[in-house]
C-alpha cells in the first residue's frame, strides 16, 4: 500500500483509526492469555479462584479452558456473568459499588476462608474496574450510601487513580491486599490485565492482593490537597484520619495485559497499512486540556499514538468520559491544513456515563457541528461530549470489550 497517503481522504483515515484501534482491542483479549499463563503455572489442587473486574469474565473462561473440572469453586464479580456452575457470579457496581459489590465481597470473604483451612491454591484474576465491583468497609460505621458517596467524589474531583486508590484502601477491607490477608495459609497467585502504568500494578482494583505501592500518597494528604475534608461522609473521613499501615501479603503476580500492549498491536496495525508511526509515551495521565494540547503540538505526520488516562474532572450533568472529550477538545483546537483524524476511546467499552468508548475527530468537525447549530464549547462546559459526537455520527461503539488496558489515542495526519 505504499503511497496511497500521497492524495489523502478523510474517510480513508477515519476507516484507518478504526481499524487500528480494533486491531489493538483484539490484541488484548484476555481468555487465551489466561489460559495460556495457567497452564504455565506450577499448581495442586484444591484450586479456588476470584476473579475481579472488567476482564474477569473473559479471564475466568480462560482459567476454565485450562483446568476443566480441576477447578474446585470460584467468585466472579464483573459487568457479566459467568455462566459455569462452579462459579458463583455477580454483576458488582460500576463506578459506584452497590448490593451486589457487597454480596461478591462475602461470597469471596467464604470461599478465601475455606481455602485459608484446607491450605488451598487460590488464583486471583484481577482486572480494572474491579475497584466499585467488590467492596467491603472496614468499619461498621461505613454504610453503602457512604461508599457510593466517597467513590462518587473521588472519580469526579480529578486526581489519579493513585490519589483515588490511597483513599480507598483507607476506608476499604476488600483492598490495597484485604482479600489476600484472609488467606494467609493458602498458596496465592494473582494475574493481572492492568489498567494502570507499568510498576503499578498494585492499583489494580486498589490491589486486593497486593501491598500497597511504597510511594503511594498518604491518604489524608489527598483528601486535603483536593479539599475533600467536607465533601466526603464522616465515617469515611474518620477512617482516613485512623489509616494504619497494614501487614504485608505474600504470593506471586504477573501481568498478563496492560496499556504497552494495545499501544504495540496499534503500531503494528499503522505500520502494516502504510503508516510511519510514533509513540508519545510521556503523554499518559495528564490533566485532559495539558494533554490534549501536548497532543497536537506533538503530532507527527503519519500515526501518533498515545495511551493511559488523562484526569478529566466532571464539570456538568452531560453525557461523556475522558475520552469523548479529549475528541471534542483537540477537535476544537486543530488548526491545519492537513487533513487530521484523532481518535480516543478506552478498550473497556465504556466511557465515563456513556455507552460509547469514545470518539473520532478532524478538521471539519467544528464546521459540521455549527452547521448543525451545535456550540462546541457548550458540549465541553457540561460535560457533555457524548450528544455532541452522537448528533455527527463520529461515535465509536463497541459495547463492553471484556477487557481493559486503559485508553487509546490514534492520531492520523497526511503527509
């Protein structure tokens, strides 16, 4: 396909963004992976297993593929269920926990306990999302209004996701290794699709299985840096203010998937169809306008890629995600006279409120938008970037993936 940039067409690098975020996707399907790294595994029965977030489905049918009947019993907690008979299943919360988030804590408080008496193995499949979906507080005093309420602020106030998981641990028995320190005397692995930066795997669903990272911010110091003190339940501050440094969990971990890996398989997918292509790795977690910005003033001819999750604070009561408005934004912004596509969309399926994952952008998409008498900075002053894209037809729509490895941002420019 050499040359065919040289005539550029919008709609050839709109069909070019799509498909290589869709090759990134398949590259990111967590069942044979799953299987592939149990049957590595040096394991004895009994084997129980919990699988936690938006990948357990997929990852439990990959731990099914590979043990069949060797499997003793399993929780599974995830946006679907997990139809086996040697599963217990639930549909957790998300962003916000619910019944079900605690009803999947309990069940996975049982089965650890059973296996922590019969000196058992137990394989944790943790993925992201799995933060809301399984909860348990660590006081009495925490009610689920007050965890849905503190989860609510956290998301929303724009810190990271290590701000955002030092407080949860703080207020949680589920996280930052509370499932793990149930089961002292049992054999653990943990496998992870991460959705957090290399080395951070400890914030993976808040890490159930894992000691906290060891330059995690002191919780009440993001409380006080975001002006929460006020704004969050007083059982939950009073568990902030009363955080104690746990016992340390054992057991080993692998990462299975994360962000590189998508970002590679996009690569792979541009260069194969004709692209020159760069990765932007600094570009990972900056608040949504710094990022945007760096985008497109580091945008190379051909395909830029970038990945992780920029911090986007909710302003409005609109539809829309980090991701849909990292499209609007850098939509308002392109100035050129070369023919741009910027696609962002998360592989989860989901972005923020919304049922898209995101959305693709060019040059002309302010144009089309006042054609239509859609003001674009309104859209962004209420967070609403999901009907801005839905009334141009530029959304991207693949429904919940089974997988999620953070964010993926595909810049396309003719040369």
């Amino acid at each position: 396909m050499d040359g065919f940039l040289t005539v550029p067409d919008l709609h050839e690098l709109h069909r070019h963004a799509r498909a290589i975020f869709h090759h990134a996707l398949t590259s990111v399907d967590p069942r044979p992976i799953t299987k592939d790294a149990i049957t590595n595994l040096k394991i004895s029965s009994p084997i129980y297993s919990i699988a936690i977030g938006k990948a357990a489905t997929s990852m439990a049918l990959g731990l099914d593929d590979a043990l069949g009947d060797k499997l003793s019993a399993g929780v599974s907690v995830s946006t679907s269920l997990h139809q086996s008979s040697r599963w217990q299943s639930f549909i957790g919360g998300h962003p916000l926990p619910n019944e079900a988030s605690l009803a999947a804590a309990r069940a996975a408080i049982a089965l650890l306990d059973r296996a922590n008496n019969e000196q058992a193995t137990i394989i944790f499949l943790i993925s992201g999302g799995g933060s809301a979906m399984i909860e348990w507080p660590i006081s009495d005093d925490i009610s689920l209004d007050d965890l849905r309420s503190a989860n609510q602020t956290l998301v929303s106030c724009g810190a990271s996701i290590s701000e955002i998981n030092s407080v949860r641990r703080a207020f949680s028995a589920v996280k930052g290794g509370g499932l793990a320190r149930r089961a002292s005397h049992a054999r653990m692995f943990t496998l992870i699709v991460s959705d957090t930066n290399p080395g951070d795997e400890a914030s993976v669903a808040s890490g159930p299985t894992l000691n906290a990272p060891v330059d995690a911010p002191n919780a009440i110091d993001v409380v006080e840096h975001y002006h929460l003190e006020t704004v969050l339940p007083d059982s939950i501050m009073k568990a902030v203010r009363a955080q104690h440094s746990p016992e340390p969990v054992t057991g080993s971990s692998q990462v299975l998937l994360d962000n590189q890996t998508a970002i590679d398989a996009a690569a792979q997918k541009a260069r194969e169809l004709g692209f020159e292509c760069s990765t932007l790795d600094y570009i990972r977690e900056q608040p949504i306008q710094e990022g945007c910005e760096l985008l497109l003033k580091n945008i190379r001819d051909g395909c830029t890629i970038s990945g992780g999750e920029f911090s986007c604070p909710v302003r409005g009561d609109g539809r829309g995600g980090r991701n849909l408005e990292t499209a609007l934004r850098c939509a308002i912004s392109l100035n050129t006279s070369s023919h741009v596509v910027v696609l962002s969309a998360g592989t989860d399926g989901i972005d923020g409120n919304s049922i898209a994952t995101g959305a693709i952008a060019d040059e002309t998409t302010l144009q089309r938008a006042r054609n239509l008498n859609l003001e674009p900075t309104q859209y962004l002053a209420r967070s609403d970037s999901y009907t801005f894209f839905e009334q141009l037809n530029d959304l991207i729509i693949t429904g919940p993936t089974g997988t999620n490895v953070r964010d993926l941002r595909i810049l396309l420019k003719s040369v």
